[in-house]
C-alpha cells in the first residue's frame, strides 16, 4: 500500500475521472475518500462527514451493511465469475430473477435482463423496444422520445435520448430519430407555467403533438424517469406519467421508465412507476439493486413484451445483445441480499418520513436565503435547491458561489452534490431524523457563507 503522501501528490495525475476537466481535477484535486460506515465518508486526512449524495444514488443501505457484504465474499468463493451468455447461467442469477419479478409484480414486471449498470440498461430498453416492434412486423417504428433534462447515461444511445445538452454537444452526432418534449419543470418551462398540473398537462400536450408530428407508426418507445433525478429532481405532477402511459398506448407506443435511481425505496415508494400507479413495459434499474457495493443493473420486462419475445417461432426474438458480466454470480448473490436487506430496513418508508423532513427544512432555507430559487422534492429523499443570482431574474449562481457552498458544508460535516446551479441530495436512505438536521444545518453554514 503507498503512503498517504504518494496518494495525494499523485491524485489526478494519471487518472482522468468521469464527469470532470482533467486540468480542473489538477488545478483543484479532488477530494480523496478513504472509508465509510454507516451513512459517513471519511477523507484521506480523516475528516468525517454525511455522505448527502449517498455514493452517487446508489449506497441505499449506508456502508456498512454486513448482509450484501458477506453475500458478495461467499460467492467470490463458491463461483466468481462464469457467463450467462447461450447455455450456460448461475445459480445467483436464477434465484434473483426470480425475485425481481415477485417484488416488482404490481409493476407487472415478468423477465429480468442483466447489466452492469445504469447505462447499460438503458441502451438494453432500447434495443429491445426496437426488436419489440420488428418482431410484431412494424420495422420502421424506431425513434425515441424523452424528456429534456432527462438523464439516462452516458451511452450513445442513452445520449441520444438525455435531456441536458451538458452530456451531448462534444460527443454528437448522436443517434438520428430522438426526439425531446418540454419537462414537467415549473421553475422553468417554455409555458410560464408555474402549476404543476397544467403543466403537466401541457407537456403531456407537447407529448401529443410531437407523436403527431413524427407519426406514431415510426416511434419505438418513450422513456422516462418517474422523476427526474441528475438533471436537478424534477418531480412531475402525479398526473404526468398516467397520461404518458395512456398516450404512449393508445398510440402503440413503448413506455420504457429509467428507475435507475428510482427503484428500491429512493421516492418514498418501491418504485417510481409504483409511486405514480403506473405499469412500464420495461424498467432499467442498477444502483440501489446491489446497494452500490458492486457494479450491477436489471431491465425488467412486463407483459407485453414478454409474450411477443417468447411466442416468437421466427427465431428473431434471440436477444442478440449482452454483456460479458451481463448475470455477473457475485452482482447477482449482492442483489439477492441488498433486496432481502432493503425489505426488512422498510427503507421506502423511511425515505418517506426523513424526506418530507428534509424537503419542509429545505424550505426554511429558503425563505432564509435569498439565493435559494427553488426548492425540489416532496417525493422520499431526493431533493434539489436551485441557487440564483437574484430571484427576479433567475440566473444561475456560478460555479464560485456552488464552490463556497460545497467547501463550507463539507467543513461543517455534509458532503453535497453540486450539478451547475443545483444542490442534489441523494443521501442513504437508512438517514436518520439527526442526519436529516445535520444536513440542514450544514447547508444553512454554506449558504451564510455567502455573506
Ligand atoms: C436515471 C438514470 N439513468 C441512467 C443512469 C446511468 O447509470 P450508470 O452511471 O450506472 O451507467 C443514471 C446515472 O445516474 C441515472 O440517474
């Protein structure tokens, strides 16, 4: 093992990370994370802090849960890897397909496809809408729709169906045939709109017009999150993803819902189509399924596409797609367990409780802060603020005052996420009600800070 010296002068050097400007990284190093338990991260130096971004969506359960632990050291003994790819799978695999499929029933989930993680699930929707629609003999429905400020990884399909130009201008030309629709963003949207179920209403509109527009008969599939998560926790109206699905069937369309940060408890429900009453055809999921600690994902497959893959006689419904750790037996064995420990921590419930403590102290914040533009969430412990210059203009505050923010927060005990103008708070769900005013308090530090 290096020294602690040789790991901090030699941090950003060799390793360009994701998400980050390689000079920035060296310019500003980042900071480094050297243990965990419970819902805390320490640094190098041994600083001590709430981890509010909860690893990035994903460490559920907090970092010390022995279960998952254990489930993943004892099938690194009894099988570490071997392929799921034609005539060969796994015990593990097995047995949590298995299980997917009982716990996400009222989703009117049947199948489970394997990943190895949320972007990977994501292109996996997809390609099986477009498979979906030539296997019933209608080859030209291909094109997506989403939503802007949607994100959905960073694939290229995936890239093509994100809702936030961050992700896509340096890497376009991207898929032809994607097409977005205004979000369900009160804070901003090209309606003025400011109540949520006009405009939901209105983007369900938008939906309708751009169906029209491209021909149902050359659309694959819509997909969405439930709400919408990196692009700043956009919950839409409880309206919204109801007329979606009514829209996308009574027009042949394939609903596809990226739970990726969504399922397993983050909204206060066991899913975000569950929250919203909604039946996907398919559900991309990774994260949360292995609580983070192994790299991991799920597409779930309802009805519908089930009986149109399996009744197949062609021989065109081969899933000609896959990935090597597609059904990986220790991310599999880790899911097992993370589910089992997921139910009986009843973290959505717990989600539910510290979120709605969460979202009414962020709202103290900002009647406290004038920088404070809008406050998000509502729905279990994602939440967002929106940092302005001045409220009547809107502007986004800039990356110096995010910076402030960030540093005094993490001096005062809280790791956040920043996301241009946006706070996101993502923290484990096993938070508690302490935690909760821990962060709020450590915000409020950040945005006094600001003089
Ligand atoms: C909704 C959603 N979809 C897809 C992804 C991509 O997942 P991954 O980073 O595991 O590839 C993310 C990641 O944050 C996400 O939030």
């Amino acid at each position: 093992m290096k020294t602690a010296n040789f790991i901090k002068e030699n941090n950003a050097r060799q390793f360009w990370q994701p998400m980050t400007h390689p000079a920035d990284a060296q310019a500003n190093p980042p900071k480094i994370i050297t243990g965990a338990s419970g819902v805390r991260i320490r640094d190098i130096d041994g600083h001590e802090t709430i981890d509010a971004v909860g690893g990035l969506w994903n460490v559920n359960l907090g970092y010390s849960n022995d279960a998952v632990k254990q489930a993943i050291a004892g099938q690194l003994d009894s099988l570490p890897y071997y392929s799921t790819f034609r005539g060969t799978t796994n015990d593990a695999a097995i047995e949590l397909a298995y299980d997917l499929c009982d716990f996400f029933a009222p989703e009117g989930i049947q199948r489970a496809f394997y990943t190895s993680g949320g972007s990977d699930s994501v292109e996996t929707a997809l390609r099986l809408a477009r498979q979906y629609h030539k296997l019933r003999g209608q080859p030209q429905r291909t094109k997506f729709l989403s939503l802007k400020k949607g994100y959905h990884g960073t694939h290229f399909g995936g890239a093509s169906v994100n809702g936030n130009n961050k992700f896509r201008t340096d890497y376009e030309p991207l898929l032809p045939g994607c097409f977005h629709i205004p979000a369900p963003y009160t804070y901003r949207n090209p309606f003025n709109e400011t109540d949520p179920a006009r405009l939901a209403q209105l983007c369900a509109q938008a939906l309708e017009d751009e169906i029209a527009f491209q021909g149902a008969e050359t659309i694959a599939a819509f997909i969405m999150e439930p709400i919408l998560g990196a692009g700043g926790v956009i919950p839409p109206h409880e309206s919204f993803m109801p007329m979606v699905r009514e829209i996308c069937d009574r027009n042949g369309i394939l609903l596809i819902a990226d739970e990726v940060i969504t399922a397993f408890g983050r909204t206060g429900a066991w899913s975000g189509s569950r929250l919203w009453g909604v039946q996907p055809d398919m559900m991309c999921t990774a994260k949360a399924i292995t609580n983070g600690y192994f790299p991991f994902g799920a597409v779930l497959i309802g009805a519908r596409m089930t009986e149109v893959f399996e009744g197949d006689t062609s021989g065109k419904g081969a899933i000609s797609h896959g990935y090597t750790y597609s059904g990986h037996p220790v991310g599999a064995a880790a899911a097992v367990v993370c589910l089992k420990e997921t139910l009986k921590a009843d973290v959505a419930s717990n989600a539910a409780a510290r979120g709605a403590e969460l979202y009414s102290g962020l709202q103290a914040l900002a009647a406290k802060h004038e920088m404070i533009g809008d406050v998000r969430g509502g729905h279990g412990l994602m939440a967002a603020l929106e940092v302005v210059t001045d409220r009547a203009s809107k502007a986004p505050a800039n990356a110096a005052t995010m910076n402030t923010v960030y540093e005094t927060a993490y001096r005062a005990g809280v790791m956040l996420r920043i996301s241009g103008p946006n706070i996101i708070l993502s923290p484990p769900l096993v938070l508690s009600a302490q935690d909760v005013a821990d962060i709020l308090s450590a915000l409020d530090a950040g945005f006094a800070a600001l003089g």
